[in-house]
C-alpha cells in the first residue's frame, strides 16, 4: 500500500500514461509549481501508481527531457503560426525576434524554463536535436540570406558566429526586459522614458534597430574586405 500523500488522486482510466504525466509537468511549470515537481507528485497527479511511472521515465532527468521536447514544439509552432518565413531574409529575422520577445511575455514559465534547467549533450536524441534546433537553424538560414542578398562573401564561421551575436543580443534584450532591469537603469539614471522598454512597440523598435546594426556589420564586412 502507498502512503496518503502518494496515492493515485483519481482512478486511471485512459491509456497514454507518458502524455499524461507531460501534461501534469506543464501544468505545473504554467503555475511556477517547478520546485514541487516529482516523478510520485506526477503519479498522483494522474491517477497511476508511482510504480508506473517508471515504465515510461527511468528518472527525473527522462522526463525533463520529454518536457523540453514538448516545450520546444510550442515555442516551433508559435514562430511559425504567429511569423510565417518571408521571402525578405532580414524581415524573416526580424520576425523571428518578435516571436521570440512574444513568447516570452505570452509564455513566461515556459520560456524560463527552457533556460533555467540545462542536461548533459549525452542525453540529446535526434528528436530533441532536431526541436530544440529548429528555430536556430530558421535564424542561421535568415543570417545567410543576408549576406546573400547584399552578396556578401562570407564562410560558415561568419554566418553562424553572426546568428550567435544575433541570439545572446536578442536574448539579453528580452530578459533585461521581462526581469524589470532595463526600466529601472533608465529610471535612475533619468534617461529617456522611451528607453525603457515600456511598451510592447519600444521594444519591438529596439529590436528592428537591431536587425539593422546586424545587415550595417555584414555589409561593413565588405567594405572592409574590398579595402584588403
């Protein structure tokens, strides 16, 4: 017999255990419950013996794992619903920052989440390989375009090290943001209001200026190339 505490809460009666317990676990995330989260809390959650669980995660490590892969589903269909791919590589990254700052004020426990827990590259599968990438290669076939576009000549090392820089910008900006740091700066410092990132459209403003510092460092590129 189970303790109190660990008996299933209701009777089982569906089939899909595993998406069952993934469910449990977002709820949790949604409600910022990450700390209380257990492979016996989840059992519980569903209705099914903590025994059970162990048919389908042989730990917590498995189904963080199974939780990530969900996670980044939604965020792969949230960029492509909400910002189709469009034939113009710079609107397309640009888009793509949009999505990204979005997500994260529509989505805030699942986009910490994503950043706050980390597990060792041994544990990647092809299939969280190919979701958690899915975005990053949108953005380094949007960074290549660019350089394309302005035929700029350019070797891999140069396009993925620009979608980098256009990343950590990116995600510096949003979780400067969000976290309430960049409206406090502002704020001691007596500059400008608009810096402070306040409404939805300053920051959607920050971000196309960085779009465009990134397209003026390419084509400053070849200048400087043609120079040599």
């Amino acid at each position: 017999m189970f303790p109190d505490d660990l008996k299933p809460s209701q009777p089982y009666h569906h089939g899909d255990v595993k998406n069952a317990l993934i469910n449990a676990a977002m709820k949790l995330i949604d409600t910022n419950e990450l700390e209380a989260m257990s492979l016996r809390r989840l059992a519980k959650e569903v209705g099914v013996t903590p025994s059970a669980v162990y048919n389908h995660f042989t730990d917590k490590d498995a189904l963080m794992m199974a939780i990530k892969i969900r996670l980044y589903e939604d965020i792969n269909r949230y960029f492509d619903s909400h910002y189709p791919e469009s034939d113009d590589p710079e609107q397309t990254l640009l888009d793509m920052c949009y999505a990204y700052f979005h997500f994260s004020r529509e989505f805030p426990s699942q986009f910490h989440f994503i950043f706050s827990s980390t597990l060792p590259l041994e544990w990647s599968t092809p299939e969280f390989v190919k979701v958690s990438c899915y975005c990053l290669v949108k953005a380094r076939k949007a960074v290549y375009g660019i350089f394309e576009k302005y035929q700029v000549p350019c070797k891999e090392e140069d396009v993925v090290g620009t979608t980098l820089l256009v990343w950590s910008q990116l995600h510096g900006i949003v979780m400067l943001r969000n976290s309430g740091s960049i409206p406090a700066a502002v704020t001691y410092q007596e500059w400008p209001s608009v810096c402070g990132l306040q409404e939805n459209e300053e920051v959607e403003n920050l971000l196309r200026e960085h779009v465009q510092m990134t397209v003026d460092a390419i084509l400053s590129k070849q200048r400087n190339d043609s120079h040599h």
